[in-house]
DNA sequence: TTGTAACGCTCAGTTGTTGA
DNA sequence: TCAACAACTGAGCGTTACAA
C-alpha cells in the first residue's frame, strides 16, 4: 500500500498498465527505495506478467467478483472474449453467479474505458494459458467430484494453496467455512473454530499426515 | 553492523451480501 | 432460511533492506 501510494504521488502510475513500464532509476529513487529494492518490486512484475485467467479477472477487481466466482468464469468459459462476449443469461450460467454479479460483470465490461484497461494489460505483456473448458462429463469422473472441503489450520508438510490445489485438480470443492454440507475439513496445527464446529456437525476431519496419504492413494505424484 | 520500518505470509474472526 | 462468499480487520512472526 505504501509503496503505491509513493508510485501515485511521484506521477510514476497513472494507470494499472504504468506499472508495467516502470524503470529501476524511477523506483530507485522513491523514499525508502534503493536499487535492490527497485529491482525487487521490478522482477516481482515481471512475474507477475504471467498469470492466470482467474487471477487476472480477480485483479480487475469488478463489484461481487472475488477468486472463487473469478476461477467459476476461468474454468466456465476458458477464454477471456468469451467471458467479455457473454449475455446475461450465458453468465447465469456460472456456478455462483446471479442476476446481480452478472449485472455488475455486463456493467464492468460494457464500460470503454474498462475494455481500454484490458487491452493495455495485455498490451504491456500479460499472459495467461486459455483452453477450452473442462466438460461436465470429465469432471464428474474426477476422484473427489462433489466433495466439498475446508480447510484450516497450518499445514506443516505443504502450503494451503498446494492442498486446495490438489483437491480441486481431484474435482473437490473447497469453501472457507464449515456447514452442514462440508464432507471433509482438513485441519492442520492450531486449527480454531472451524475445527470444533466440524466436530460438532460429526463431519470428517482429516489432518495432514491423513491427507498427504489420501493423495499417495489417489497417485497424485510429487507429494 | 545494527536498529528499524515495512513487507510478506498465514490465520482467525466478523459482518454484510448473495445465491440456491 | 441457510450456506457460501467477499471484504475487511487485526495479530503474530519472520524476513528484507534502508539508513545511520
């Protein structure tokens, strides 16, 4: 944030693209920057460059549209023109999506100066893969289709964005609080209420060692 | 070399909104 | 009505790198 901030007030970034075309003796000398620093913040947006179709429409930052609904259009449409072609009742479509995130998603890319945003993203070298959609049919043969997990807790061995990889590359789906439709809560050290809630539900809880053997069952590889 | 500001990461929890 | 999510706050801890 703060760094933002010095980038607005120096007239360095007008637009989400400027930060694209930064220069190292620009960023170097900010307050509390030096070149290591400006390299740094310069390679993290070159990373940053490649990306996926998910993140870059969370990062659009469009009213409703946060990462899951974001990934439901990714994985509904494949293909960003798709989603930006869409009517509403193609965008009802999507998992999570009522009339009023449609409404919000034809409002955002009905605006020029949203479509200009887009198109000077991708003009300064953001990419991402596109394909065409997992079918219905092949995901429902996936070992953990219709799952829904939740997880908490630290996980020691992996990462929680690895272990919510992993259950959604099996067809599981994963939320961020237990209800009564939670099959599986994976907890890990210091798991708090979500733990005693699922215990309270009698839903499954799986730690990580039973987890990580789950994944050994299933043949999921490099774990 | 050291102190320190800022960041990065992870997690828990709350509140309001939306979808089913 | 309930489940799920978005958005947000805040805490703790380790890391990084500037500045003196």
């Amino acid at each position: 944030d703060k760094l933002v901030e010095l980038l607005v007030d120096a007239d360095l970034i007008n637009s989400f693209d400027d930060l694209f075309h930064l220069q190292l003796t620009d960023v170097a000398n900010l307050e509390r920057m030096a070149e290591k620093s400006a390299q740094n913040l310069l390679d993290a947006l070159e990373v940053a460059k490649t990306t996926t179709l998910g993140r870059f429409l969370y990062s659009l930052g469009i009213r409703e549209v946060g990462v899951t609904t974001a990934q439901n259009l990714a994985d509904h449409f494949g293909f960003l023109q798709r989603i930006q072609d869409a009517d509403e009742e193609t965008l009802l479509a999507v998992p999570d999506v009522g009339e009023i995130v449609a409404k919000h998603l034809l409002s955002f890319f009905s605006e020029p100066h949203n479509q200009s945003i887009i198109e000077q993203l991708i003009k300064a070298g953001l990419t991402w893969p596109e394909s065409e959609p997992v079918s219905a049919a092949e995901s429902a043969e996936l070992p953990l289709a219709g799952k829904v997990y939740v997880i908490t807790g630290t996980l020691s061995e992996m990462g929680r964005d690895d272990a919510k990889s992993y259950l959604q590359a099996l067809g599981g789906k994963v939320t961020g609080s237990v209800s009564a439709k939670t099959d599986c809560l994976l907890a890990g050290e210091k798991a708090g209420s979500k733990l005693t809630k699922a215990q309270g539900l009698g839903i499954e809880i799986l730690d990580e060692a039973g987890f990580i053997e789950l994944l050994r069952h299933l043949g999921v590889e490099g774990v």
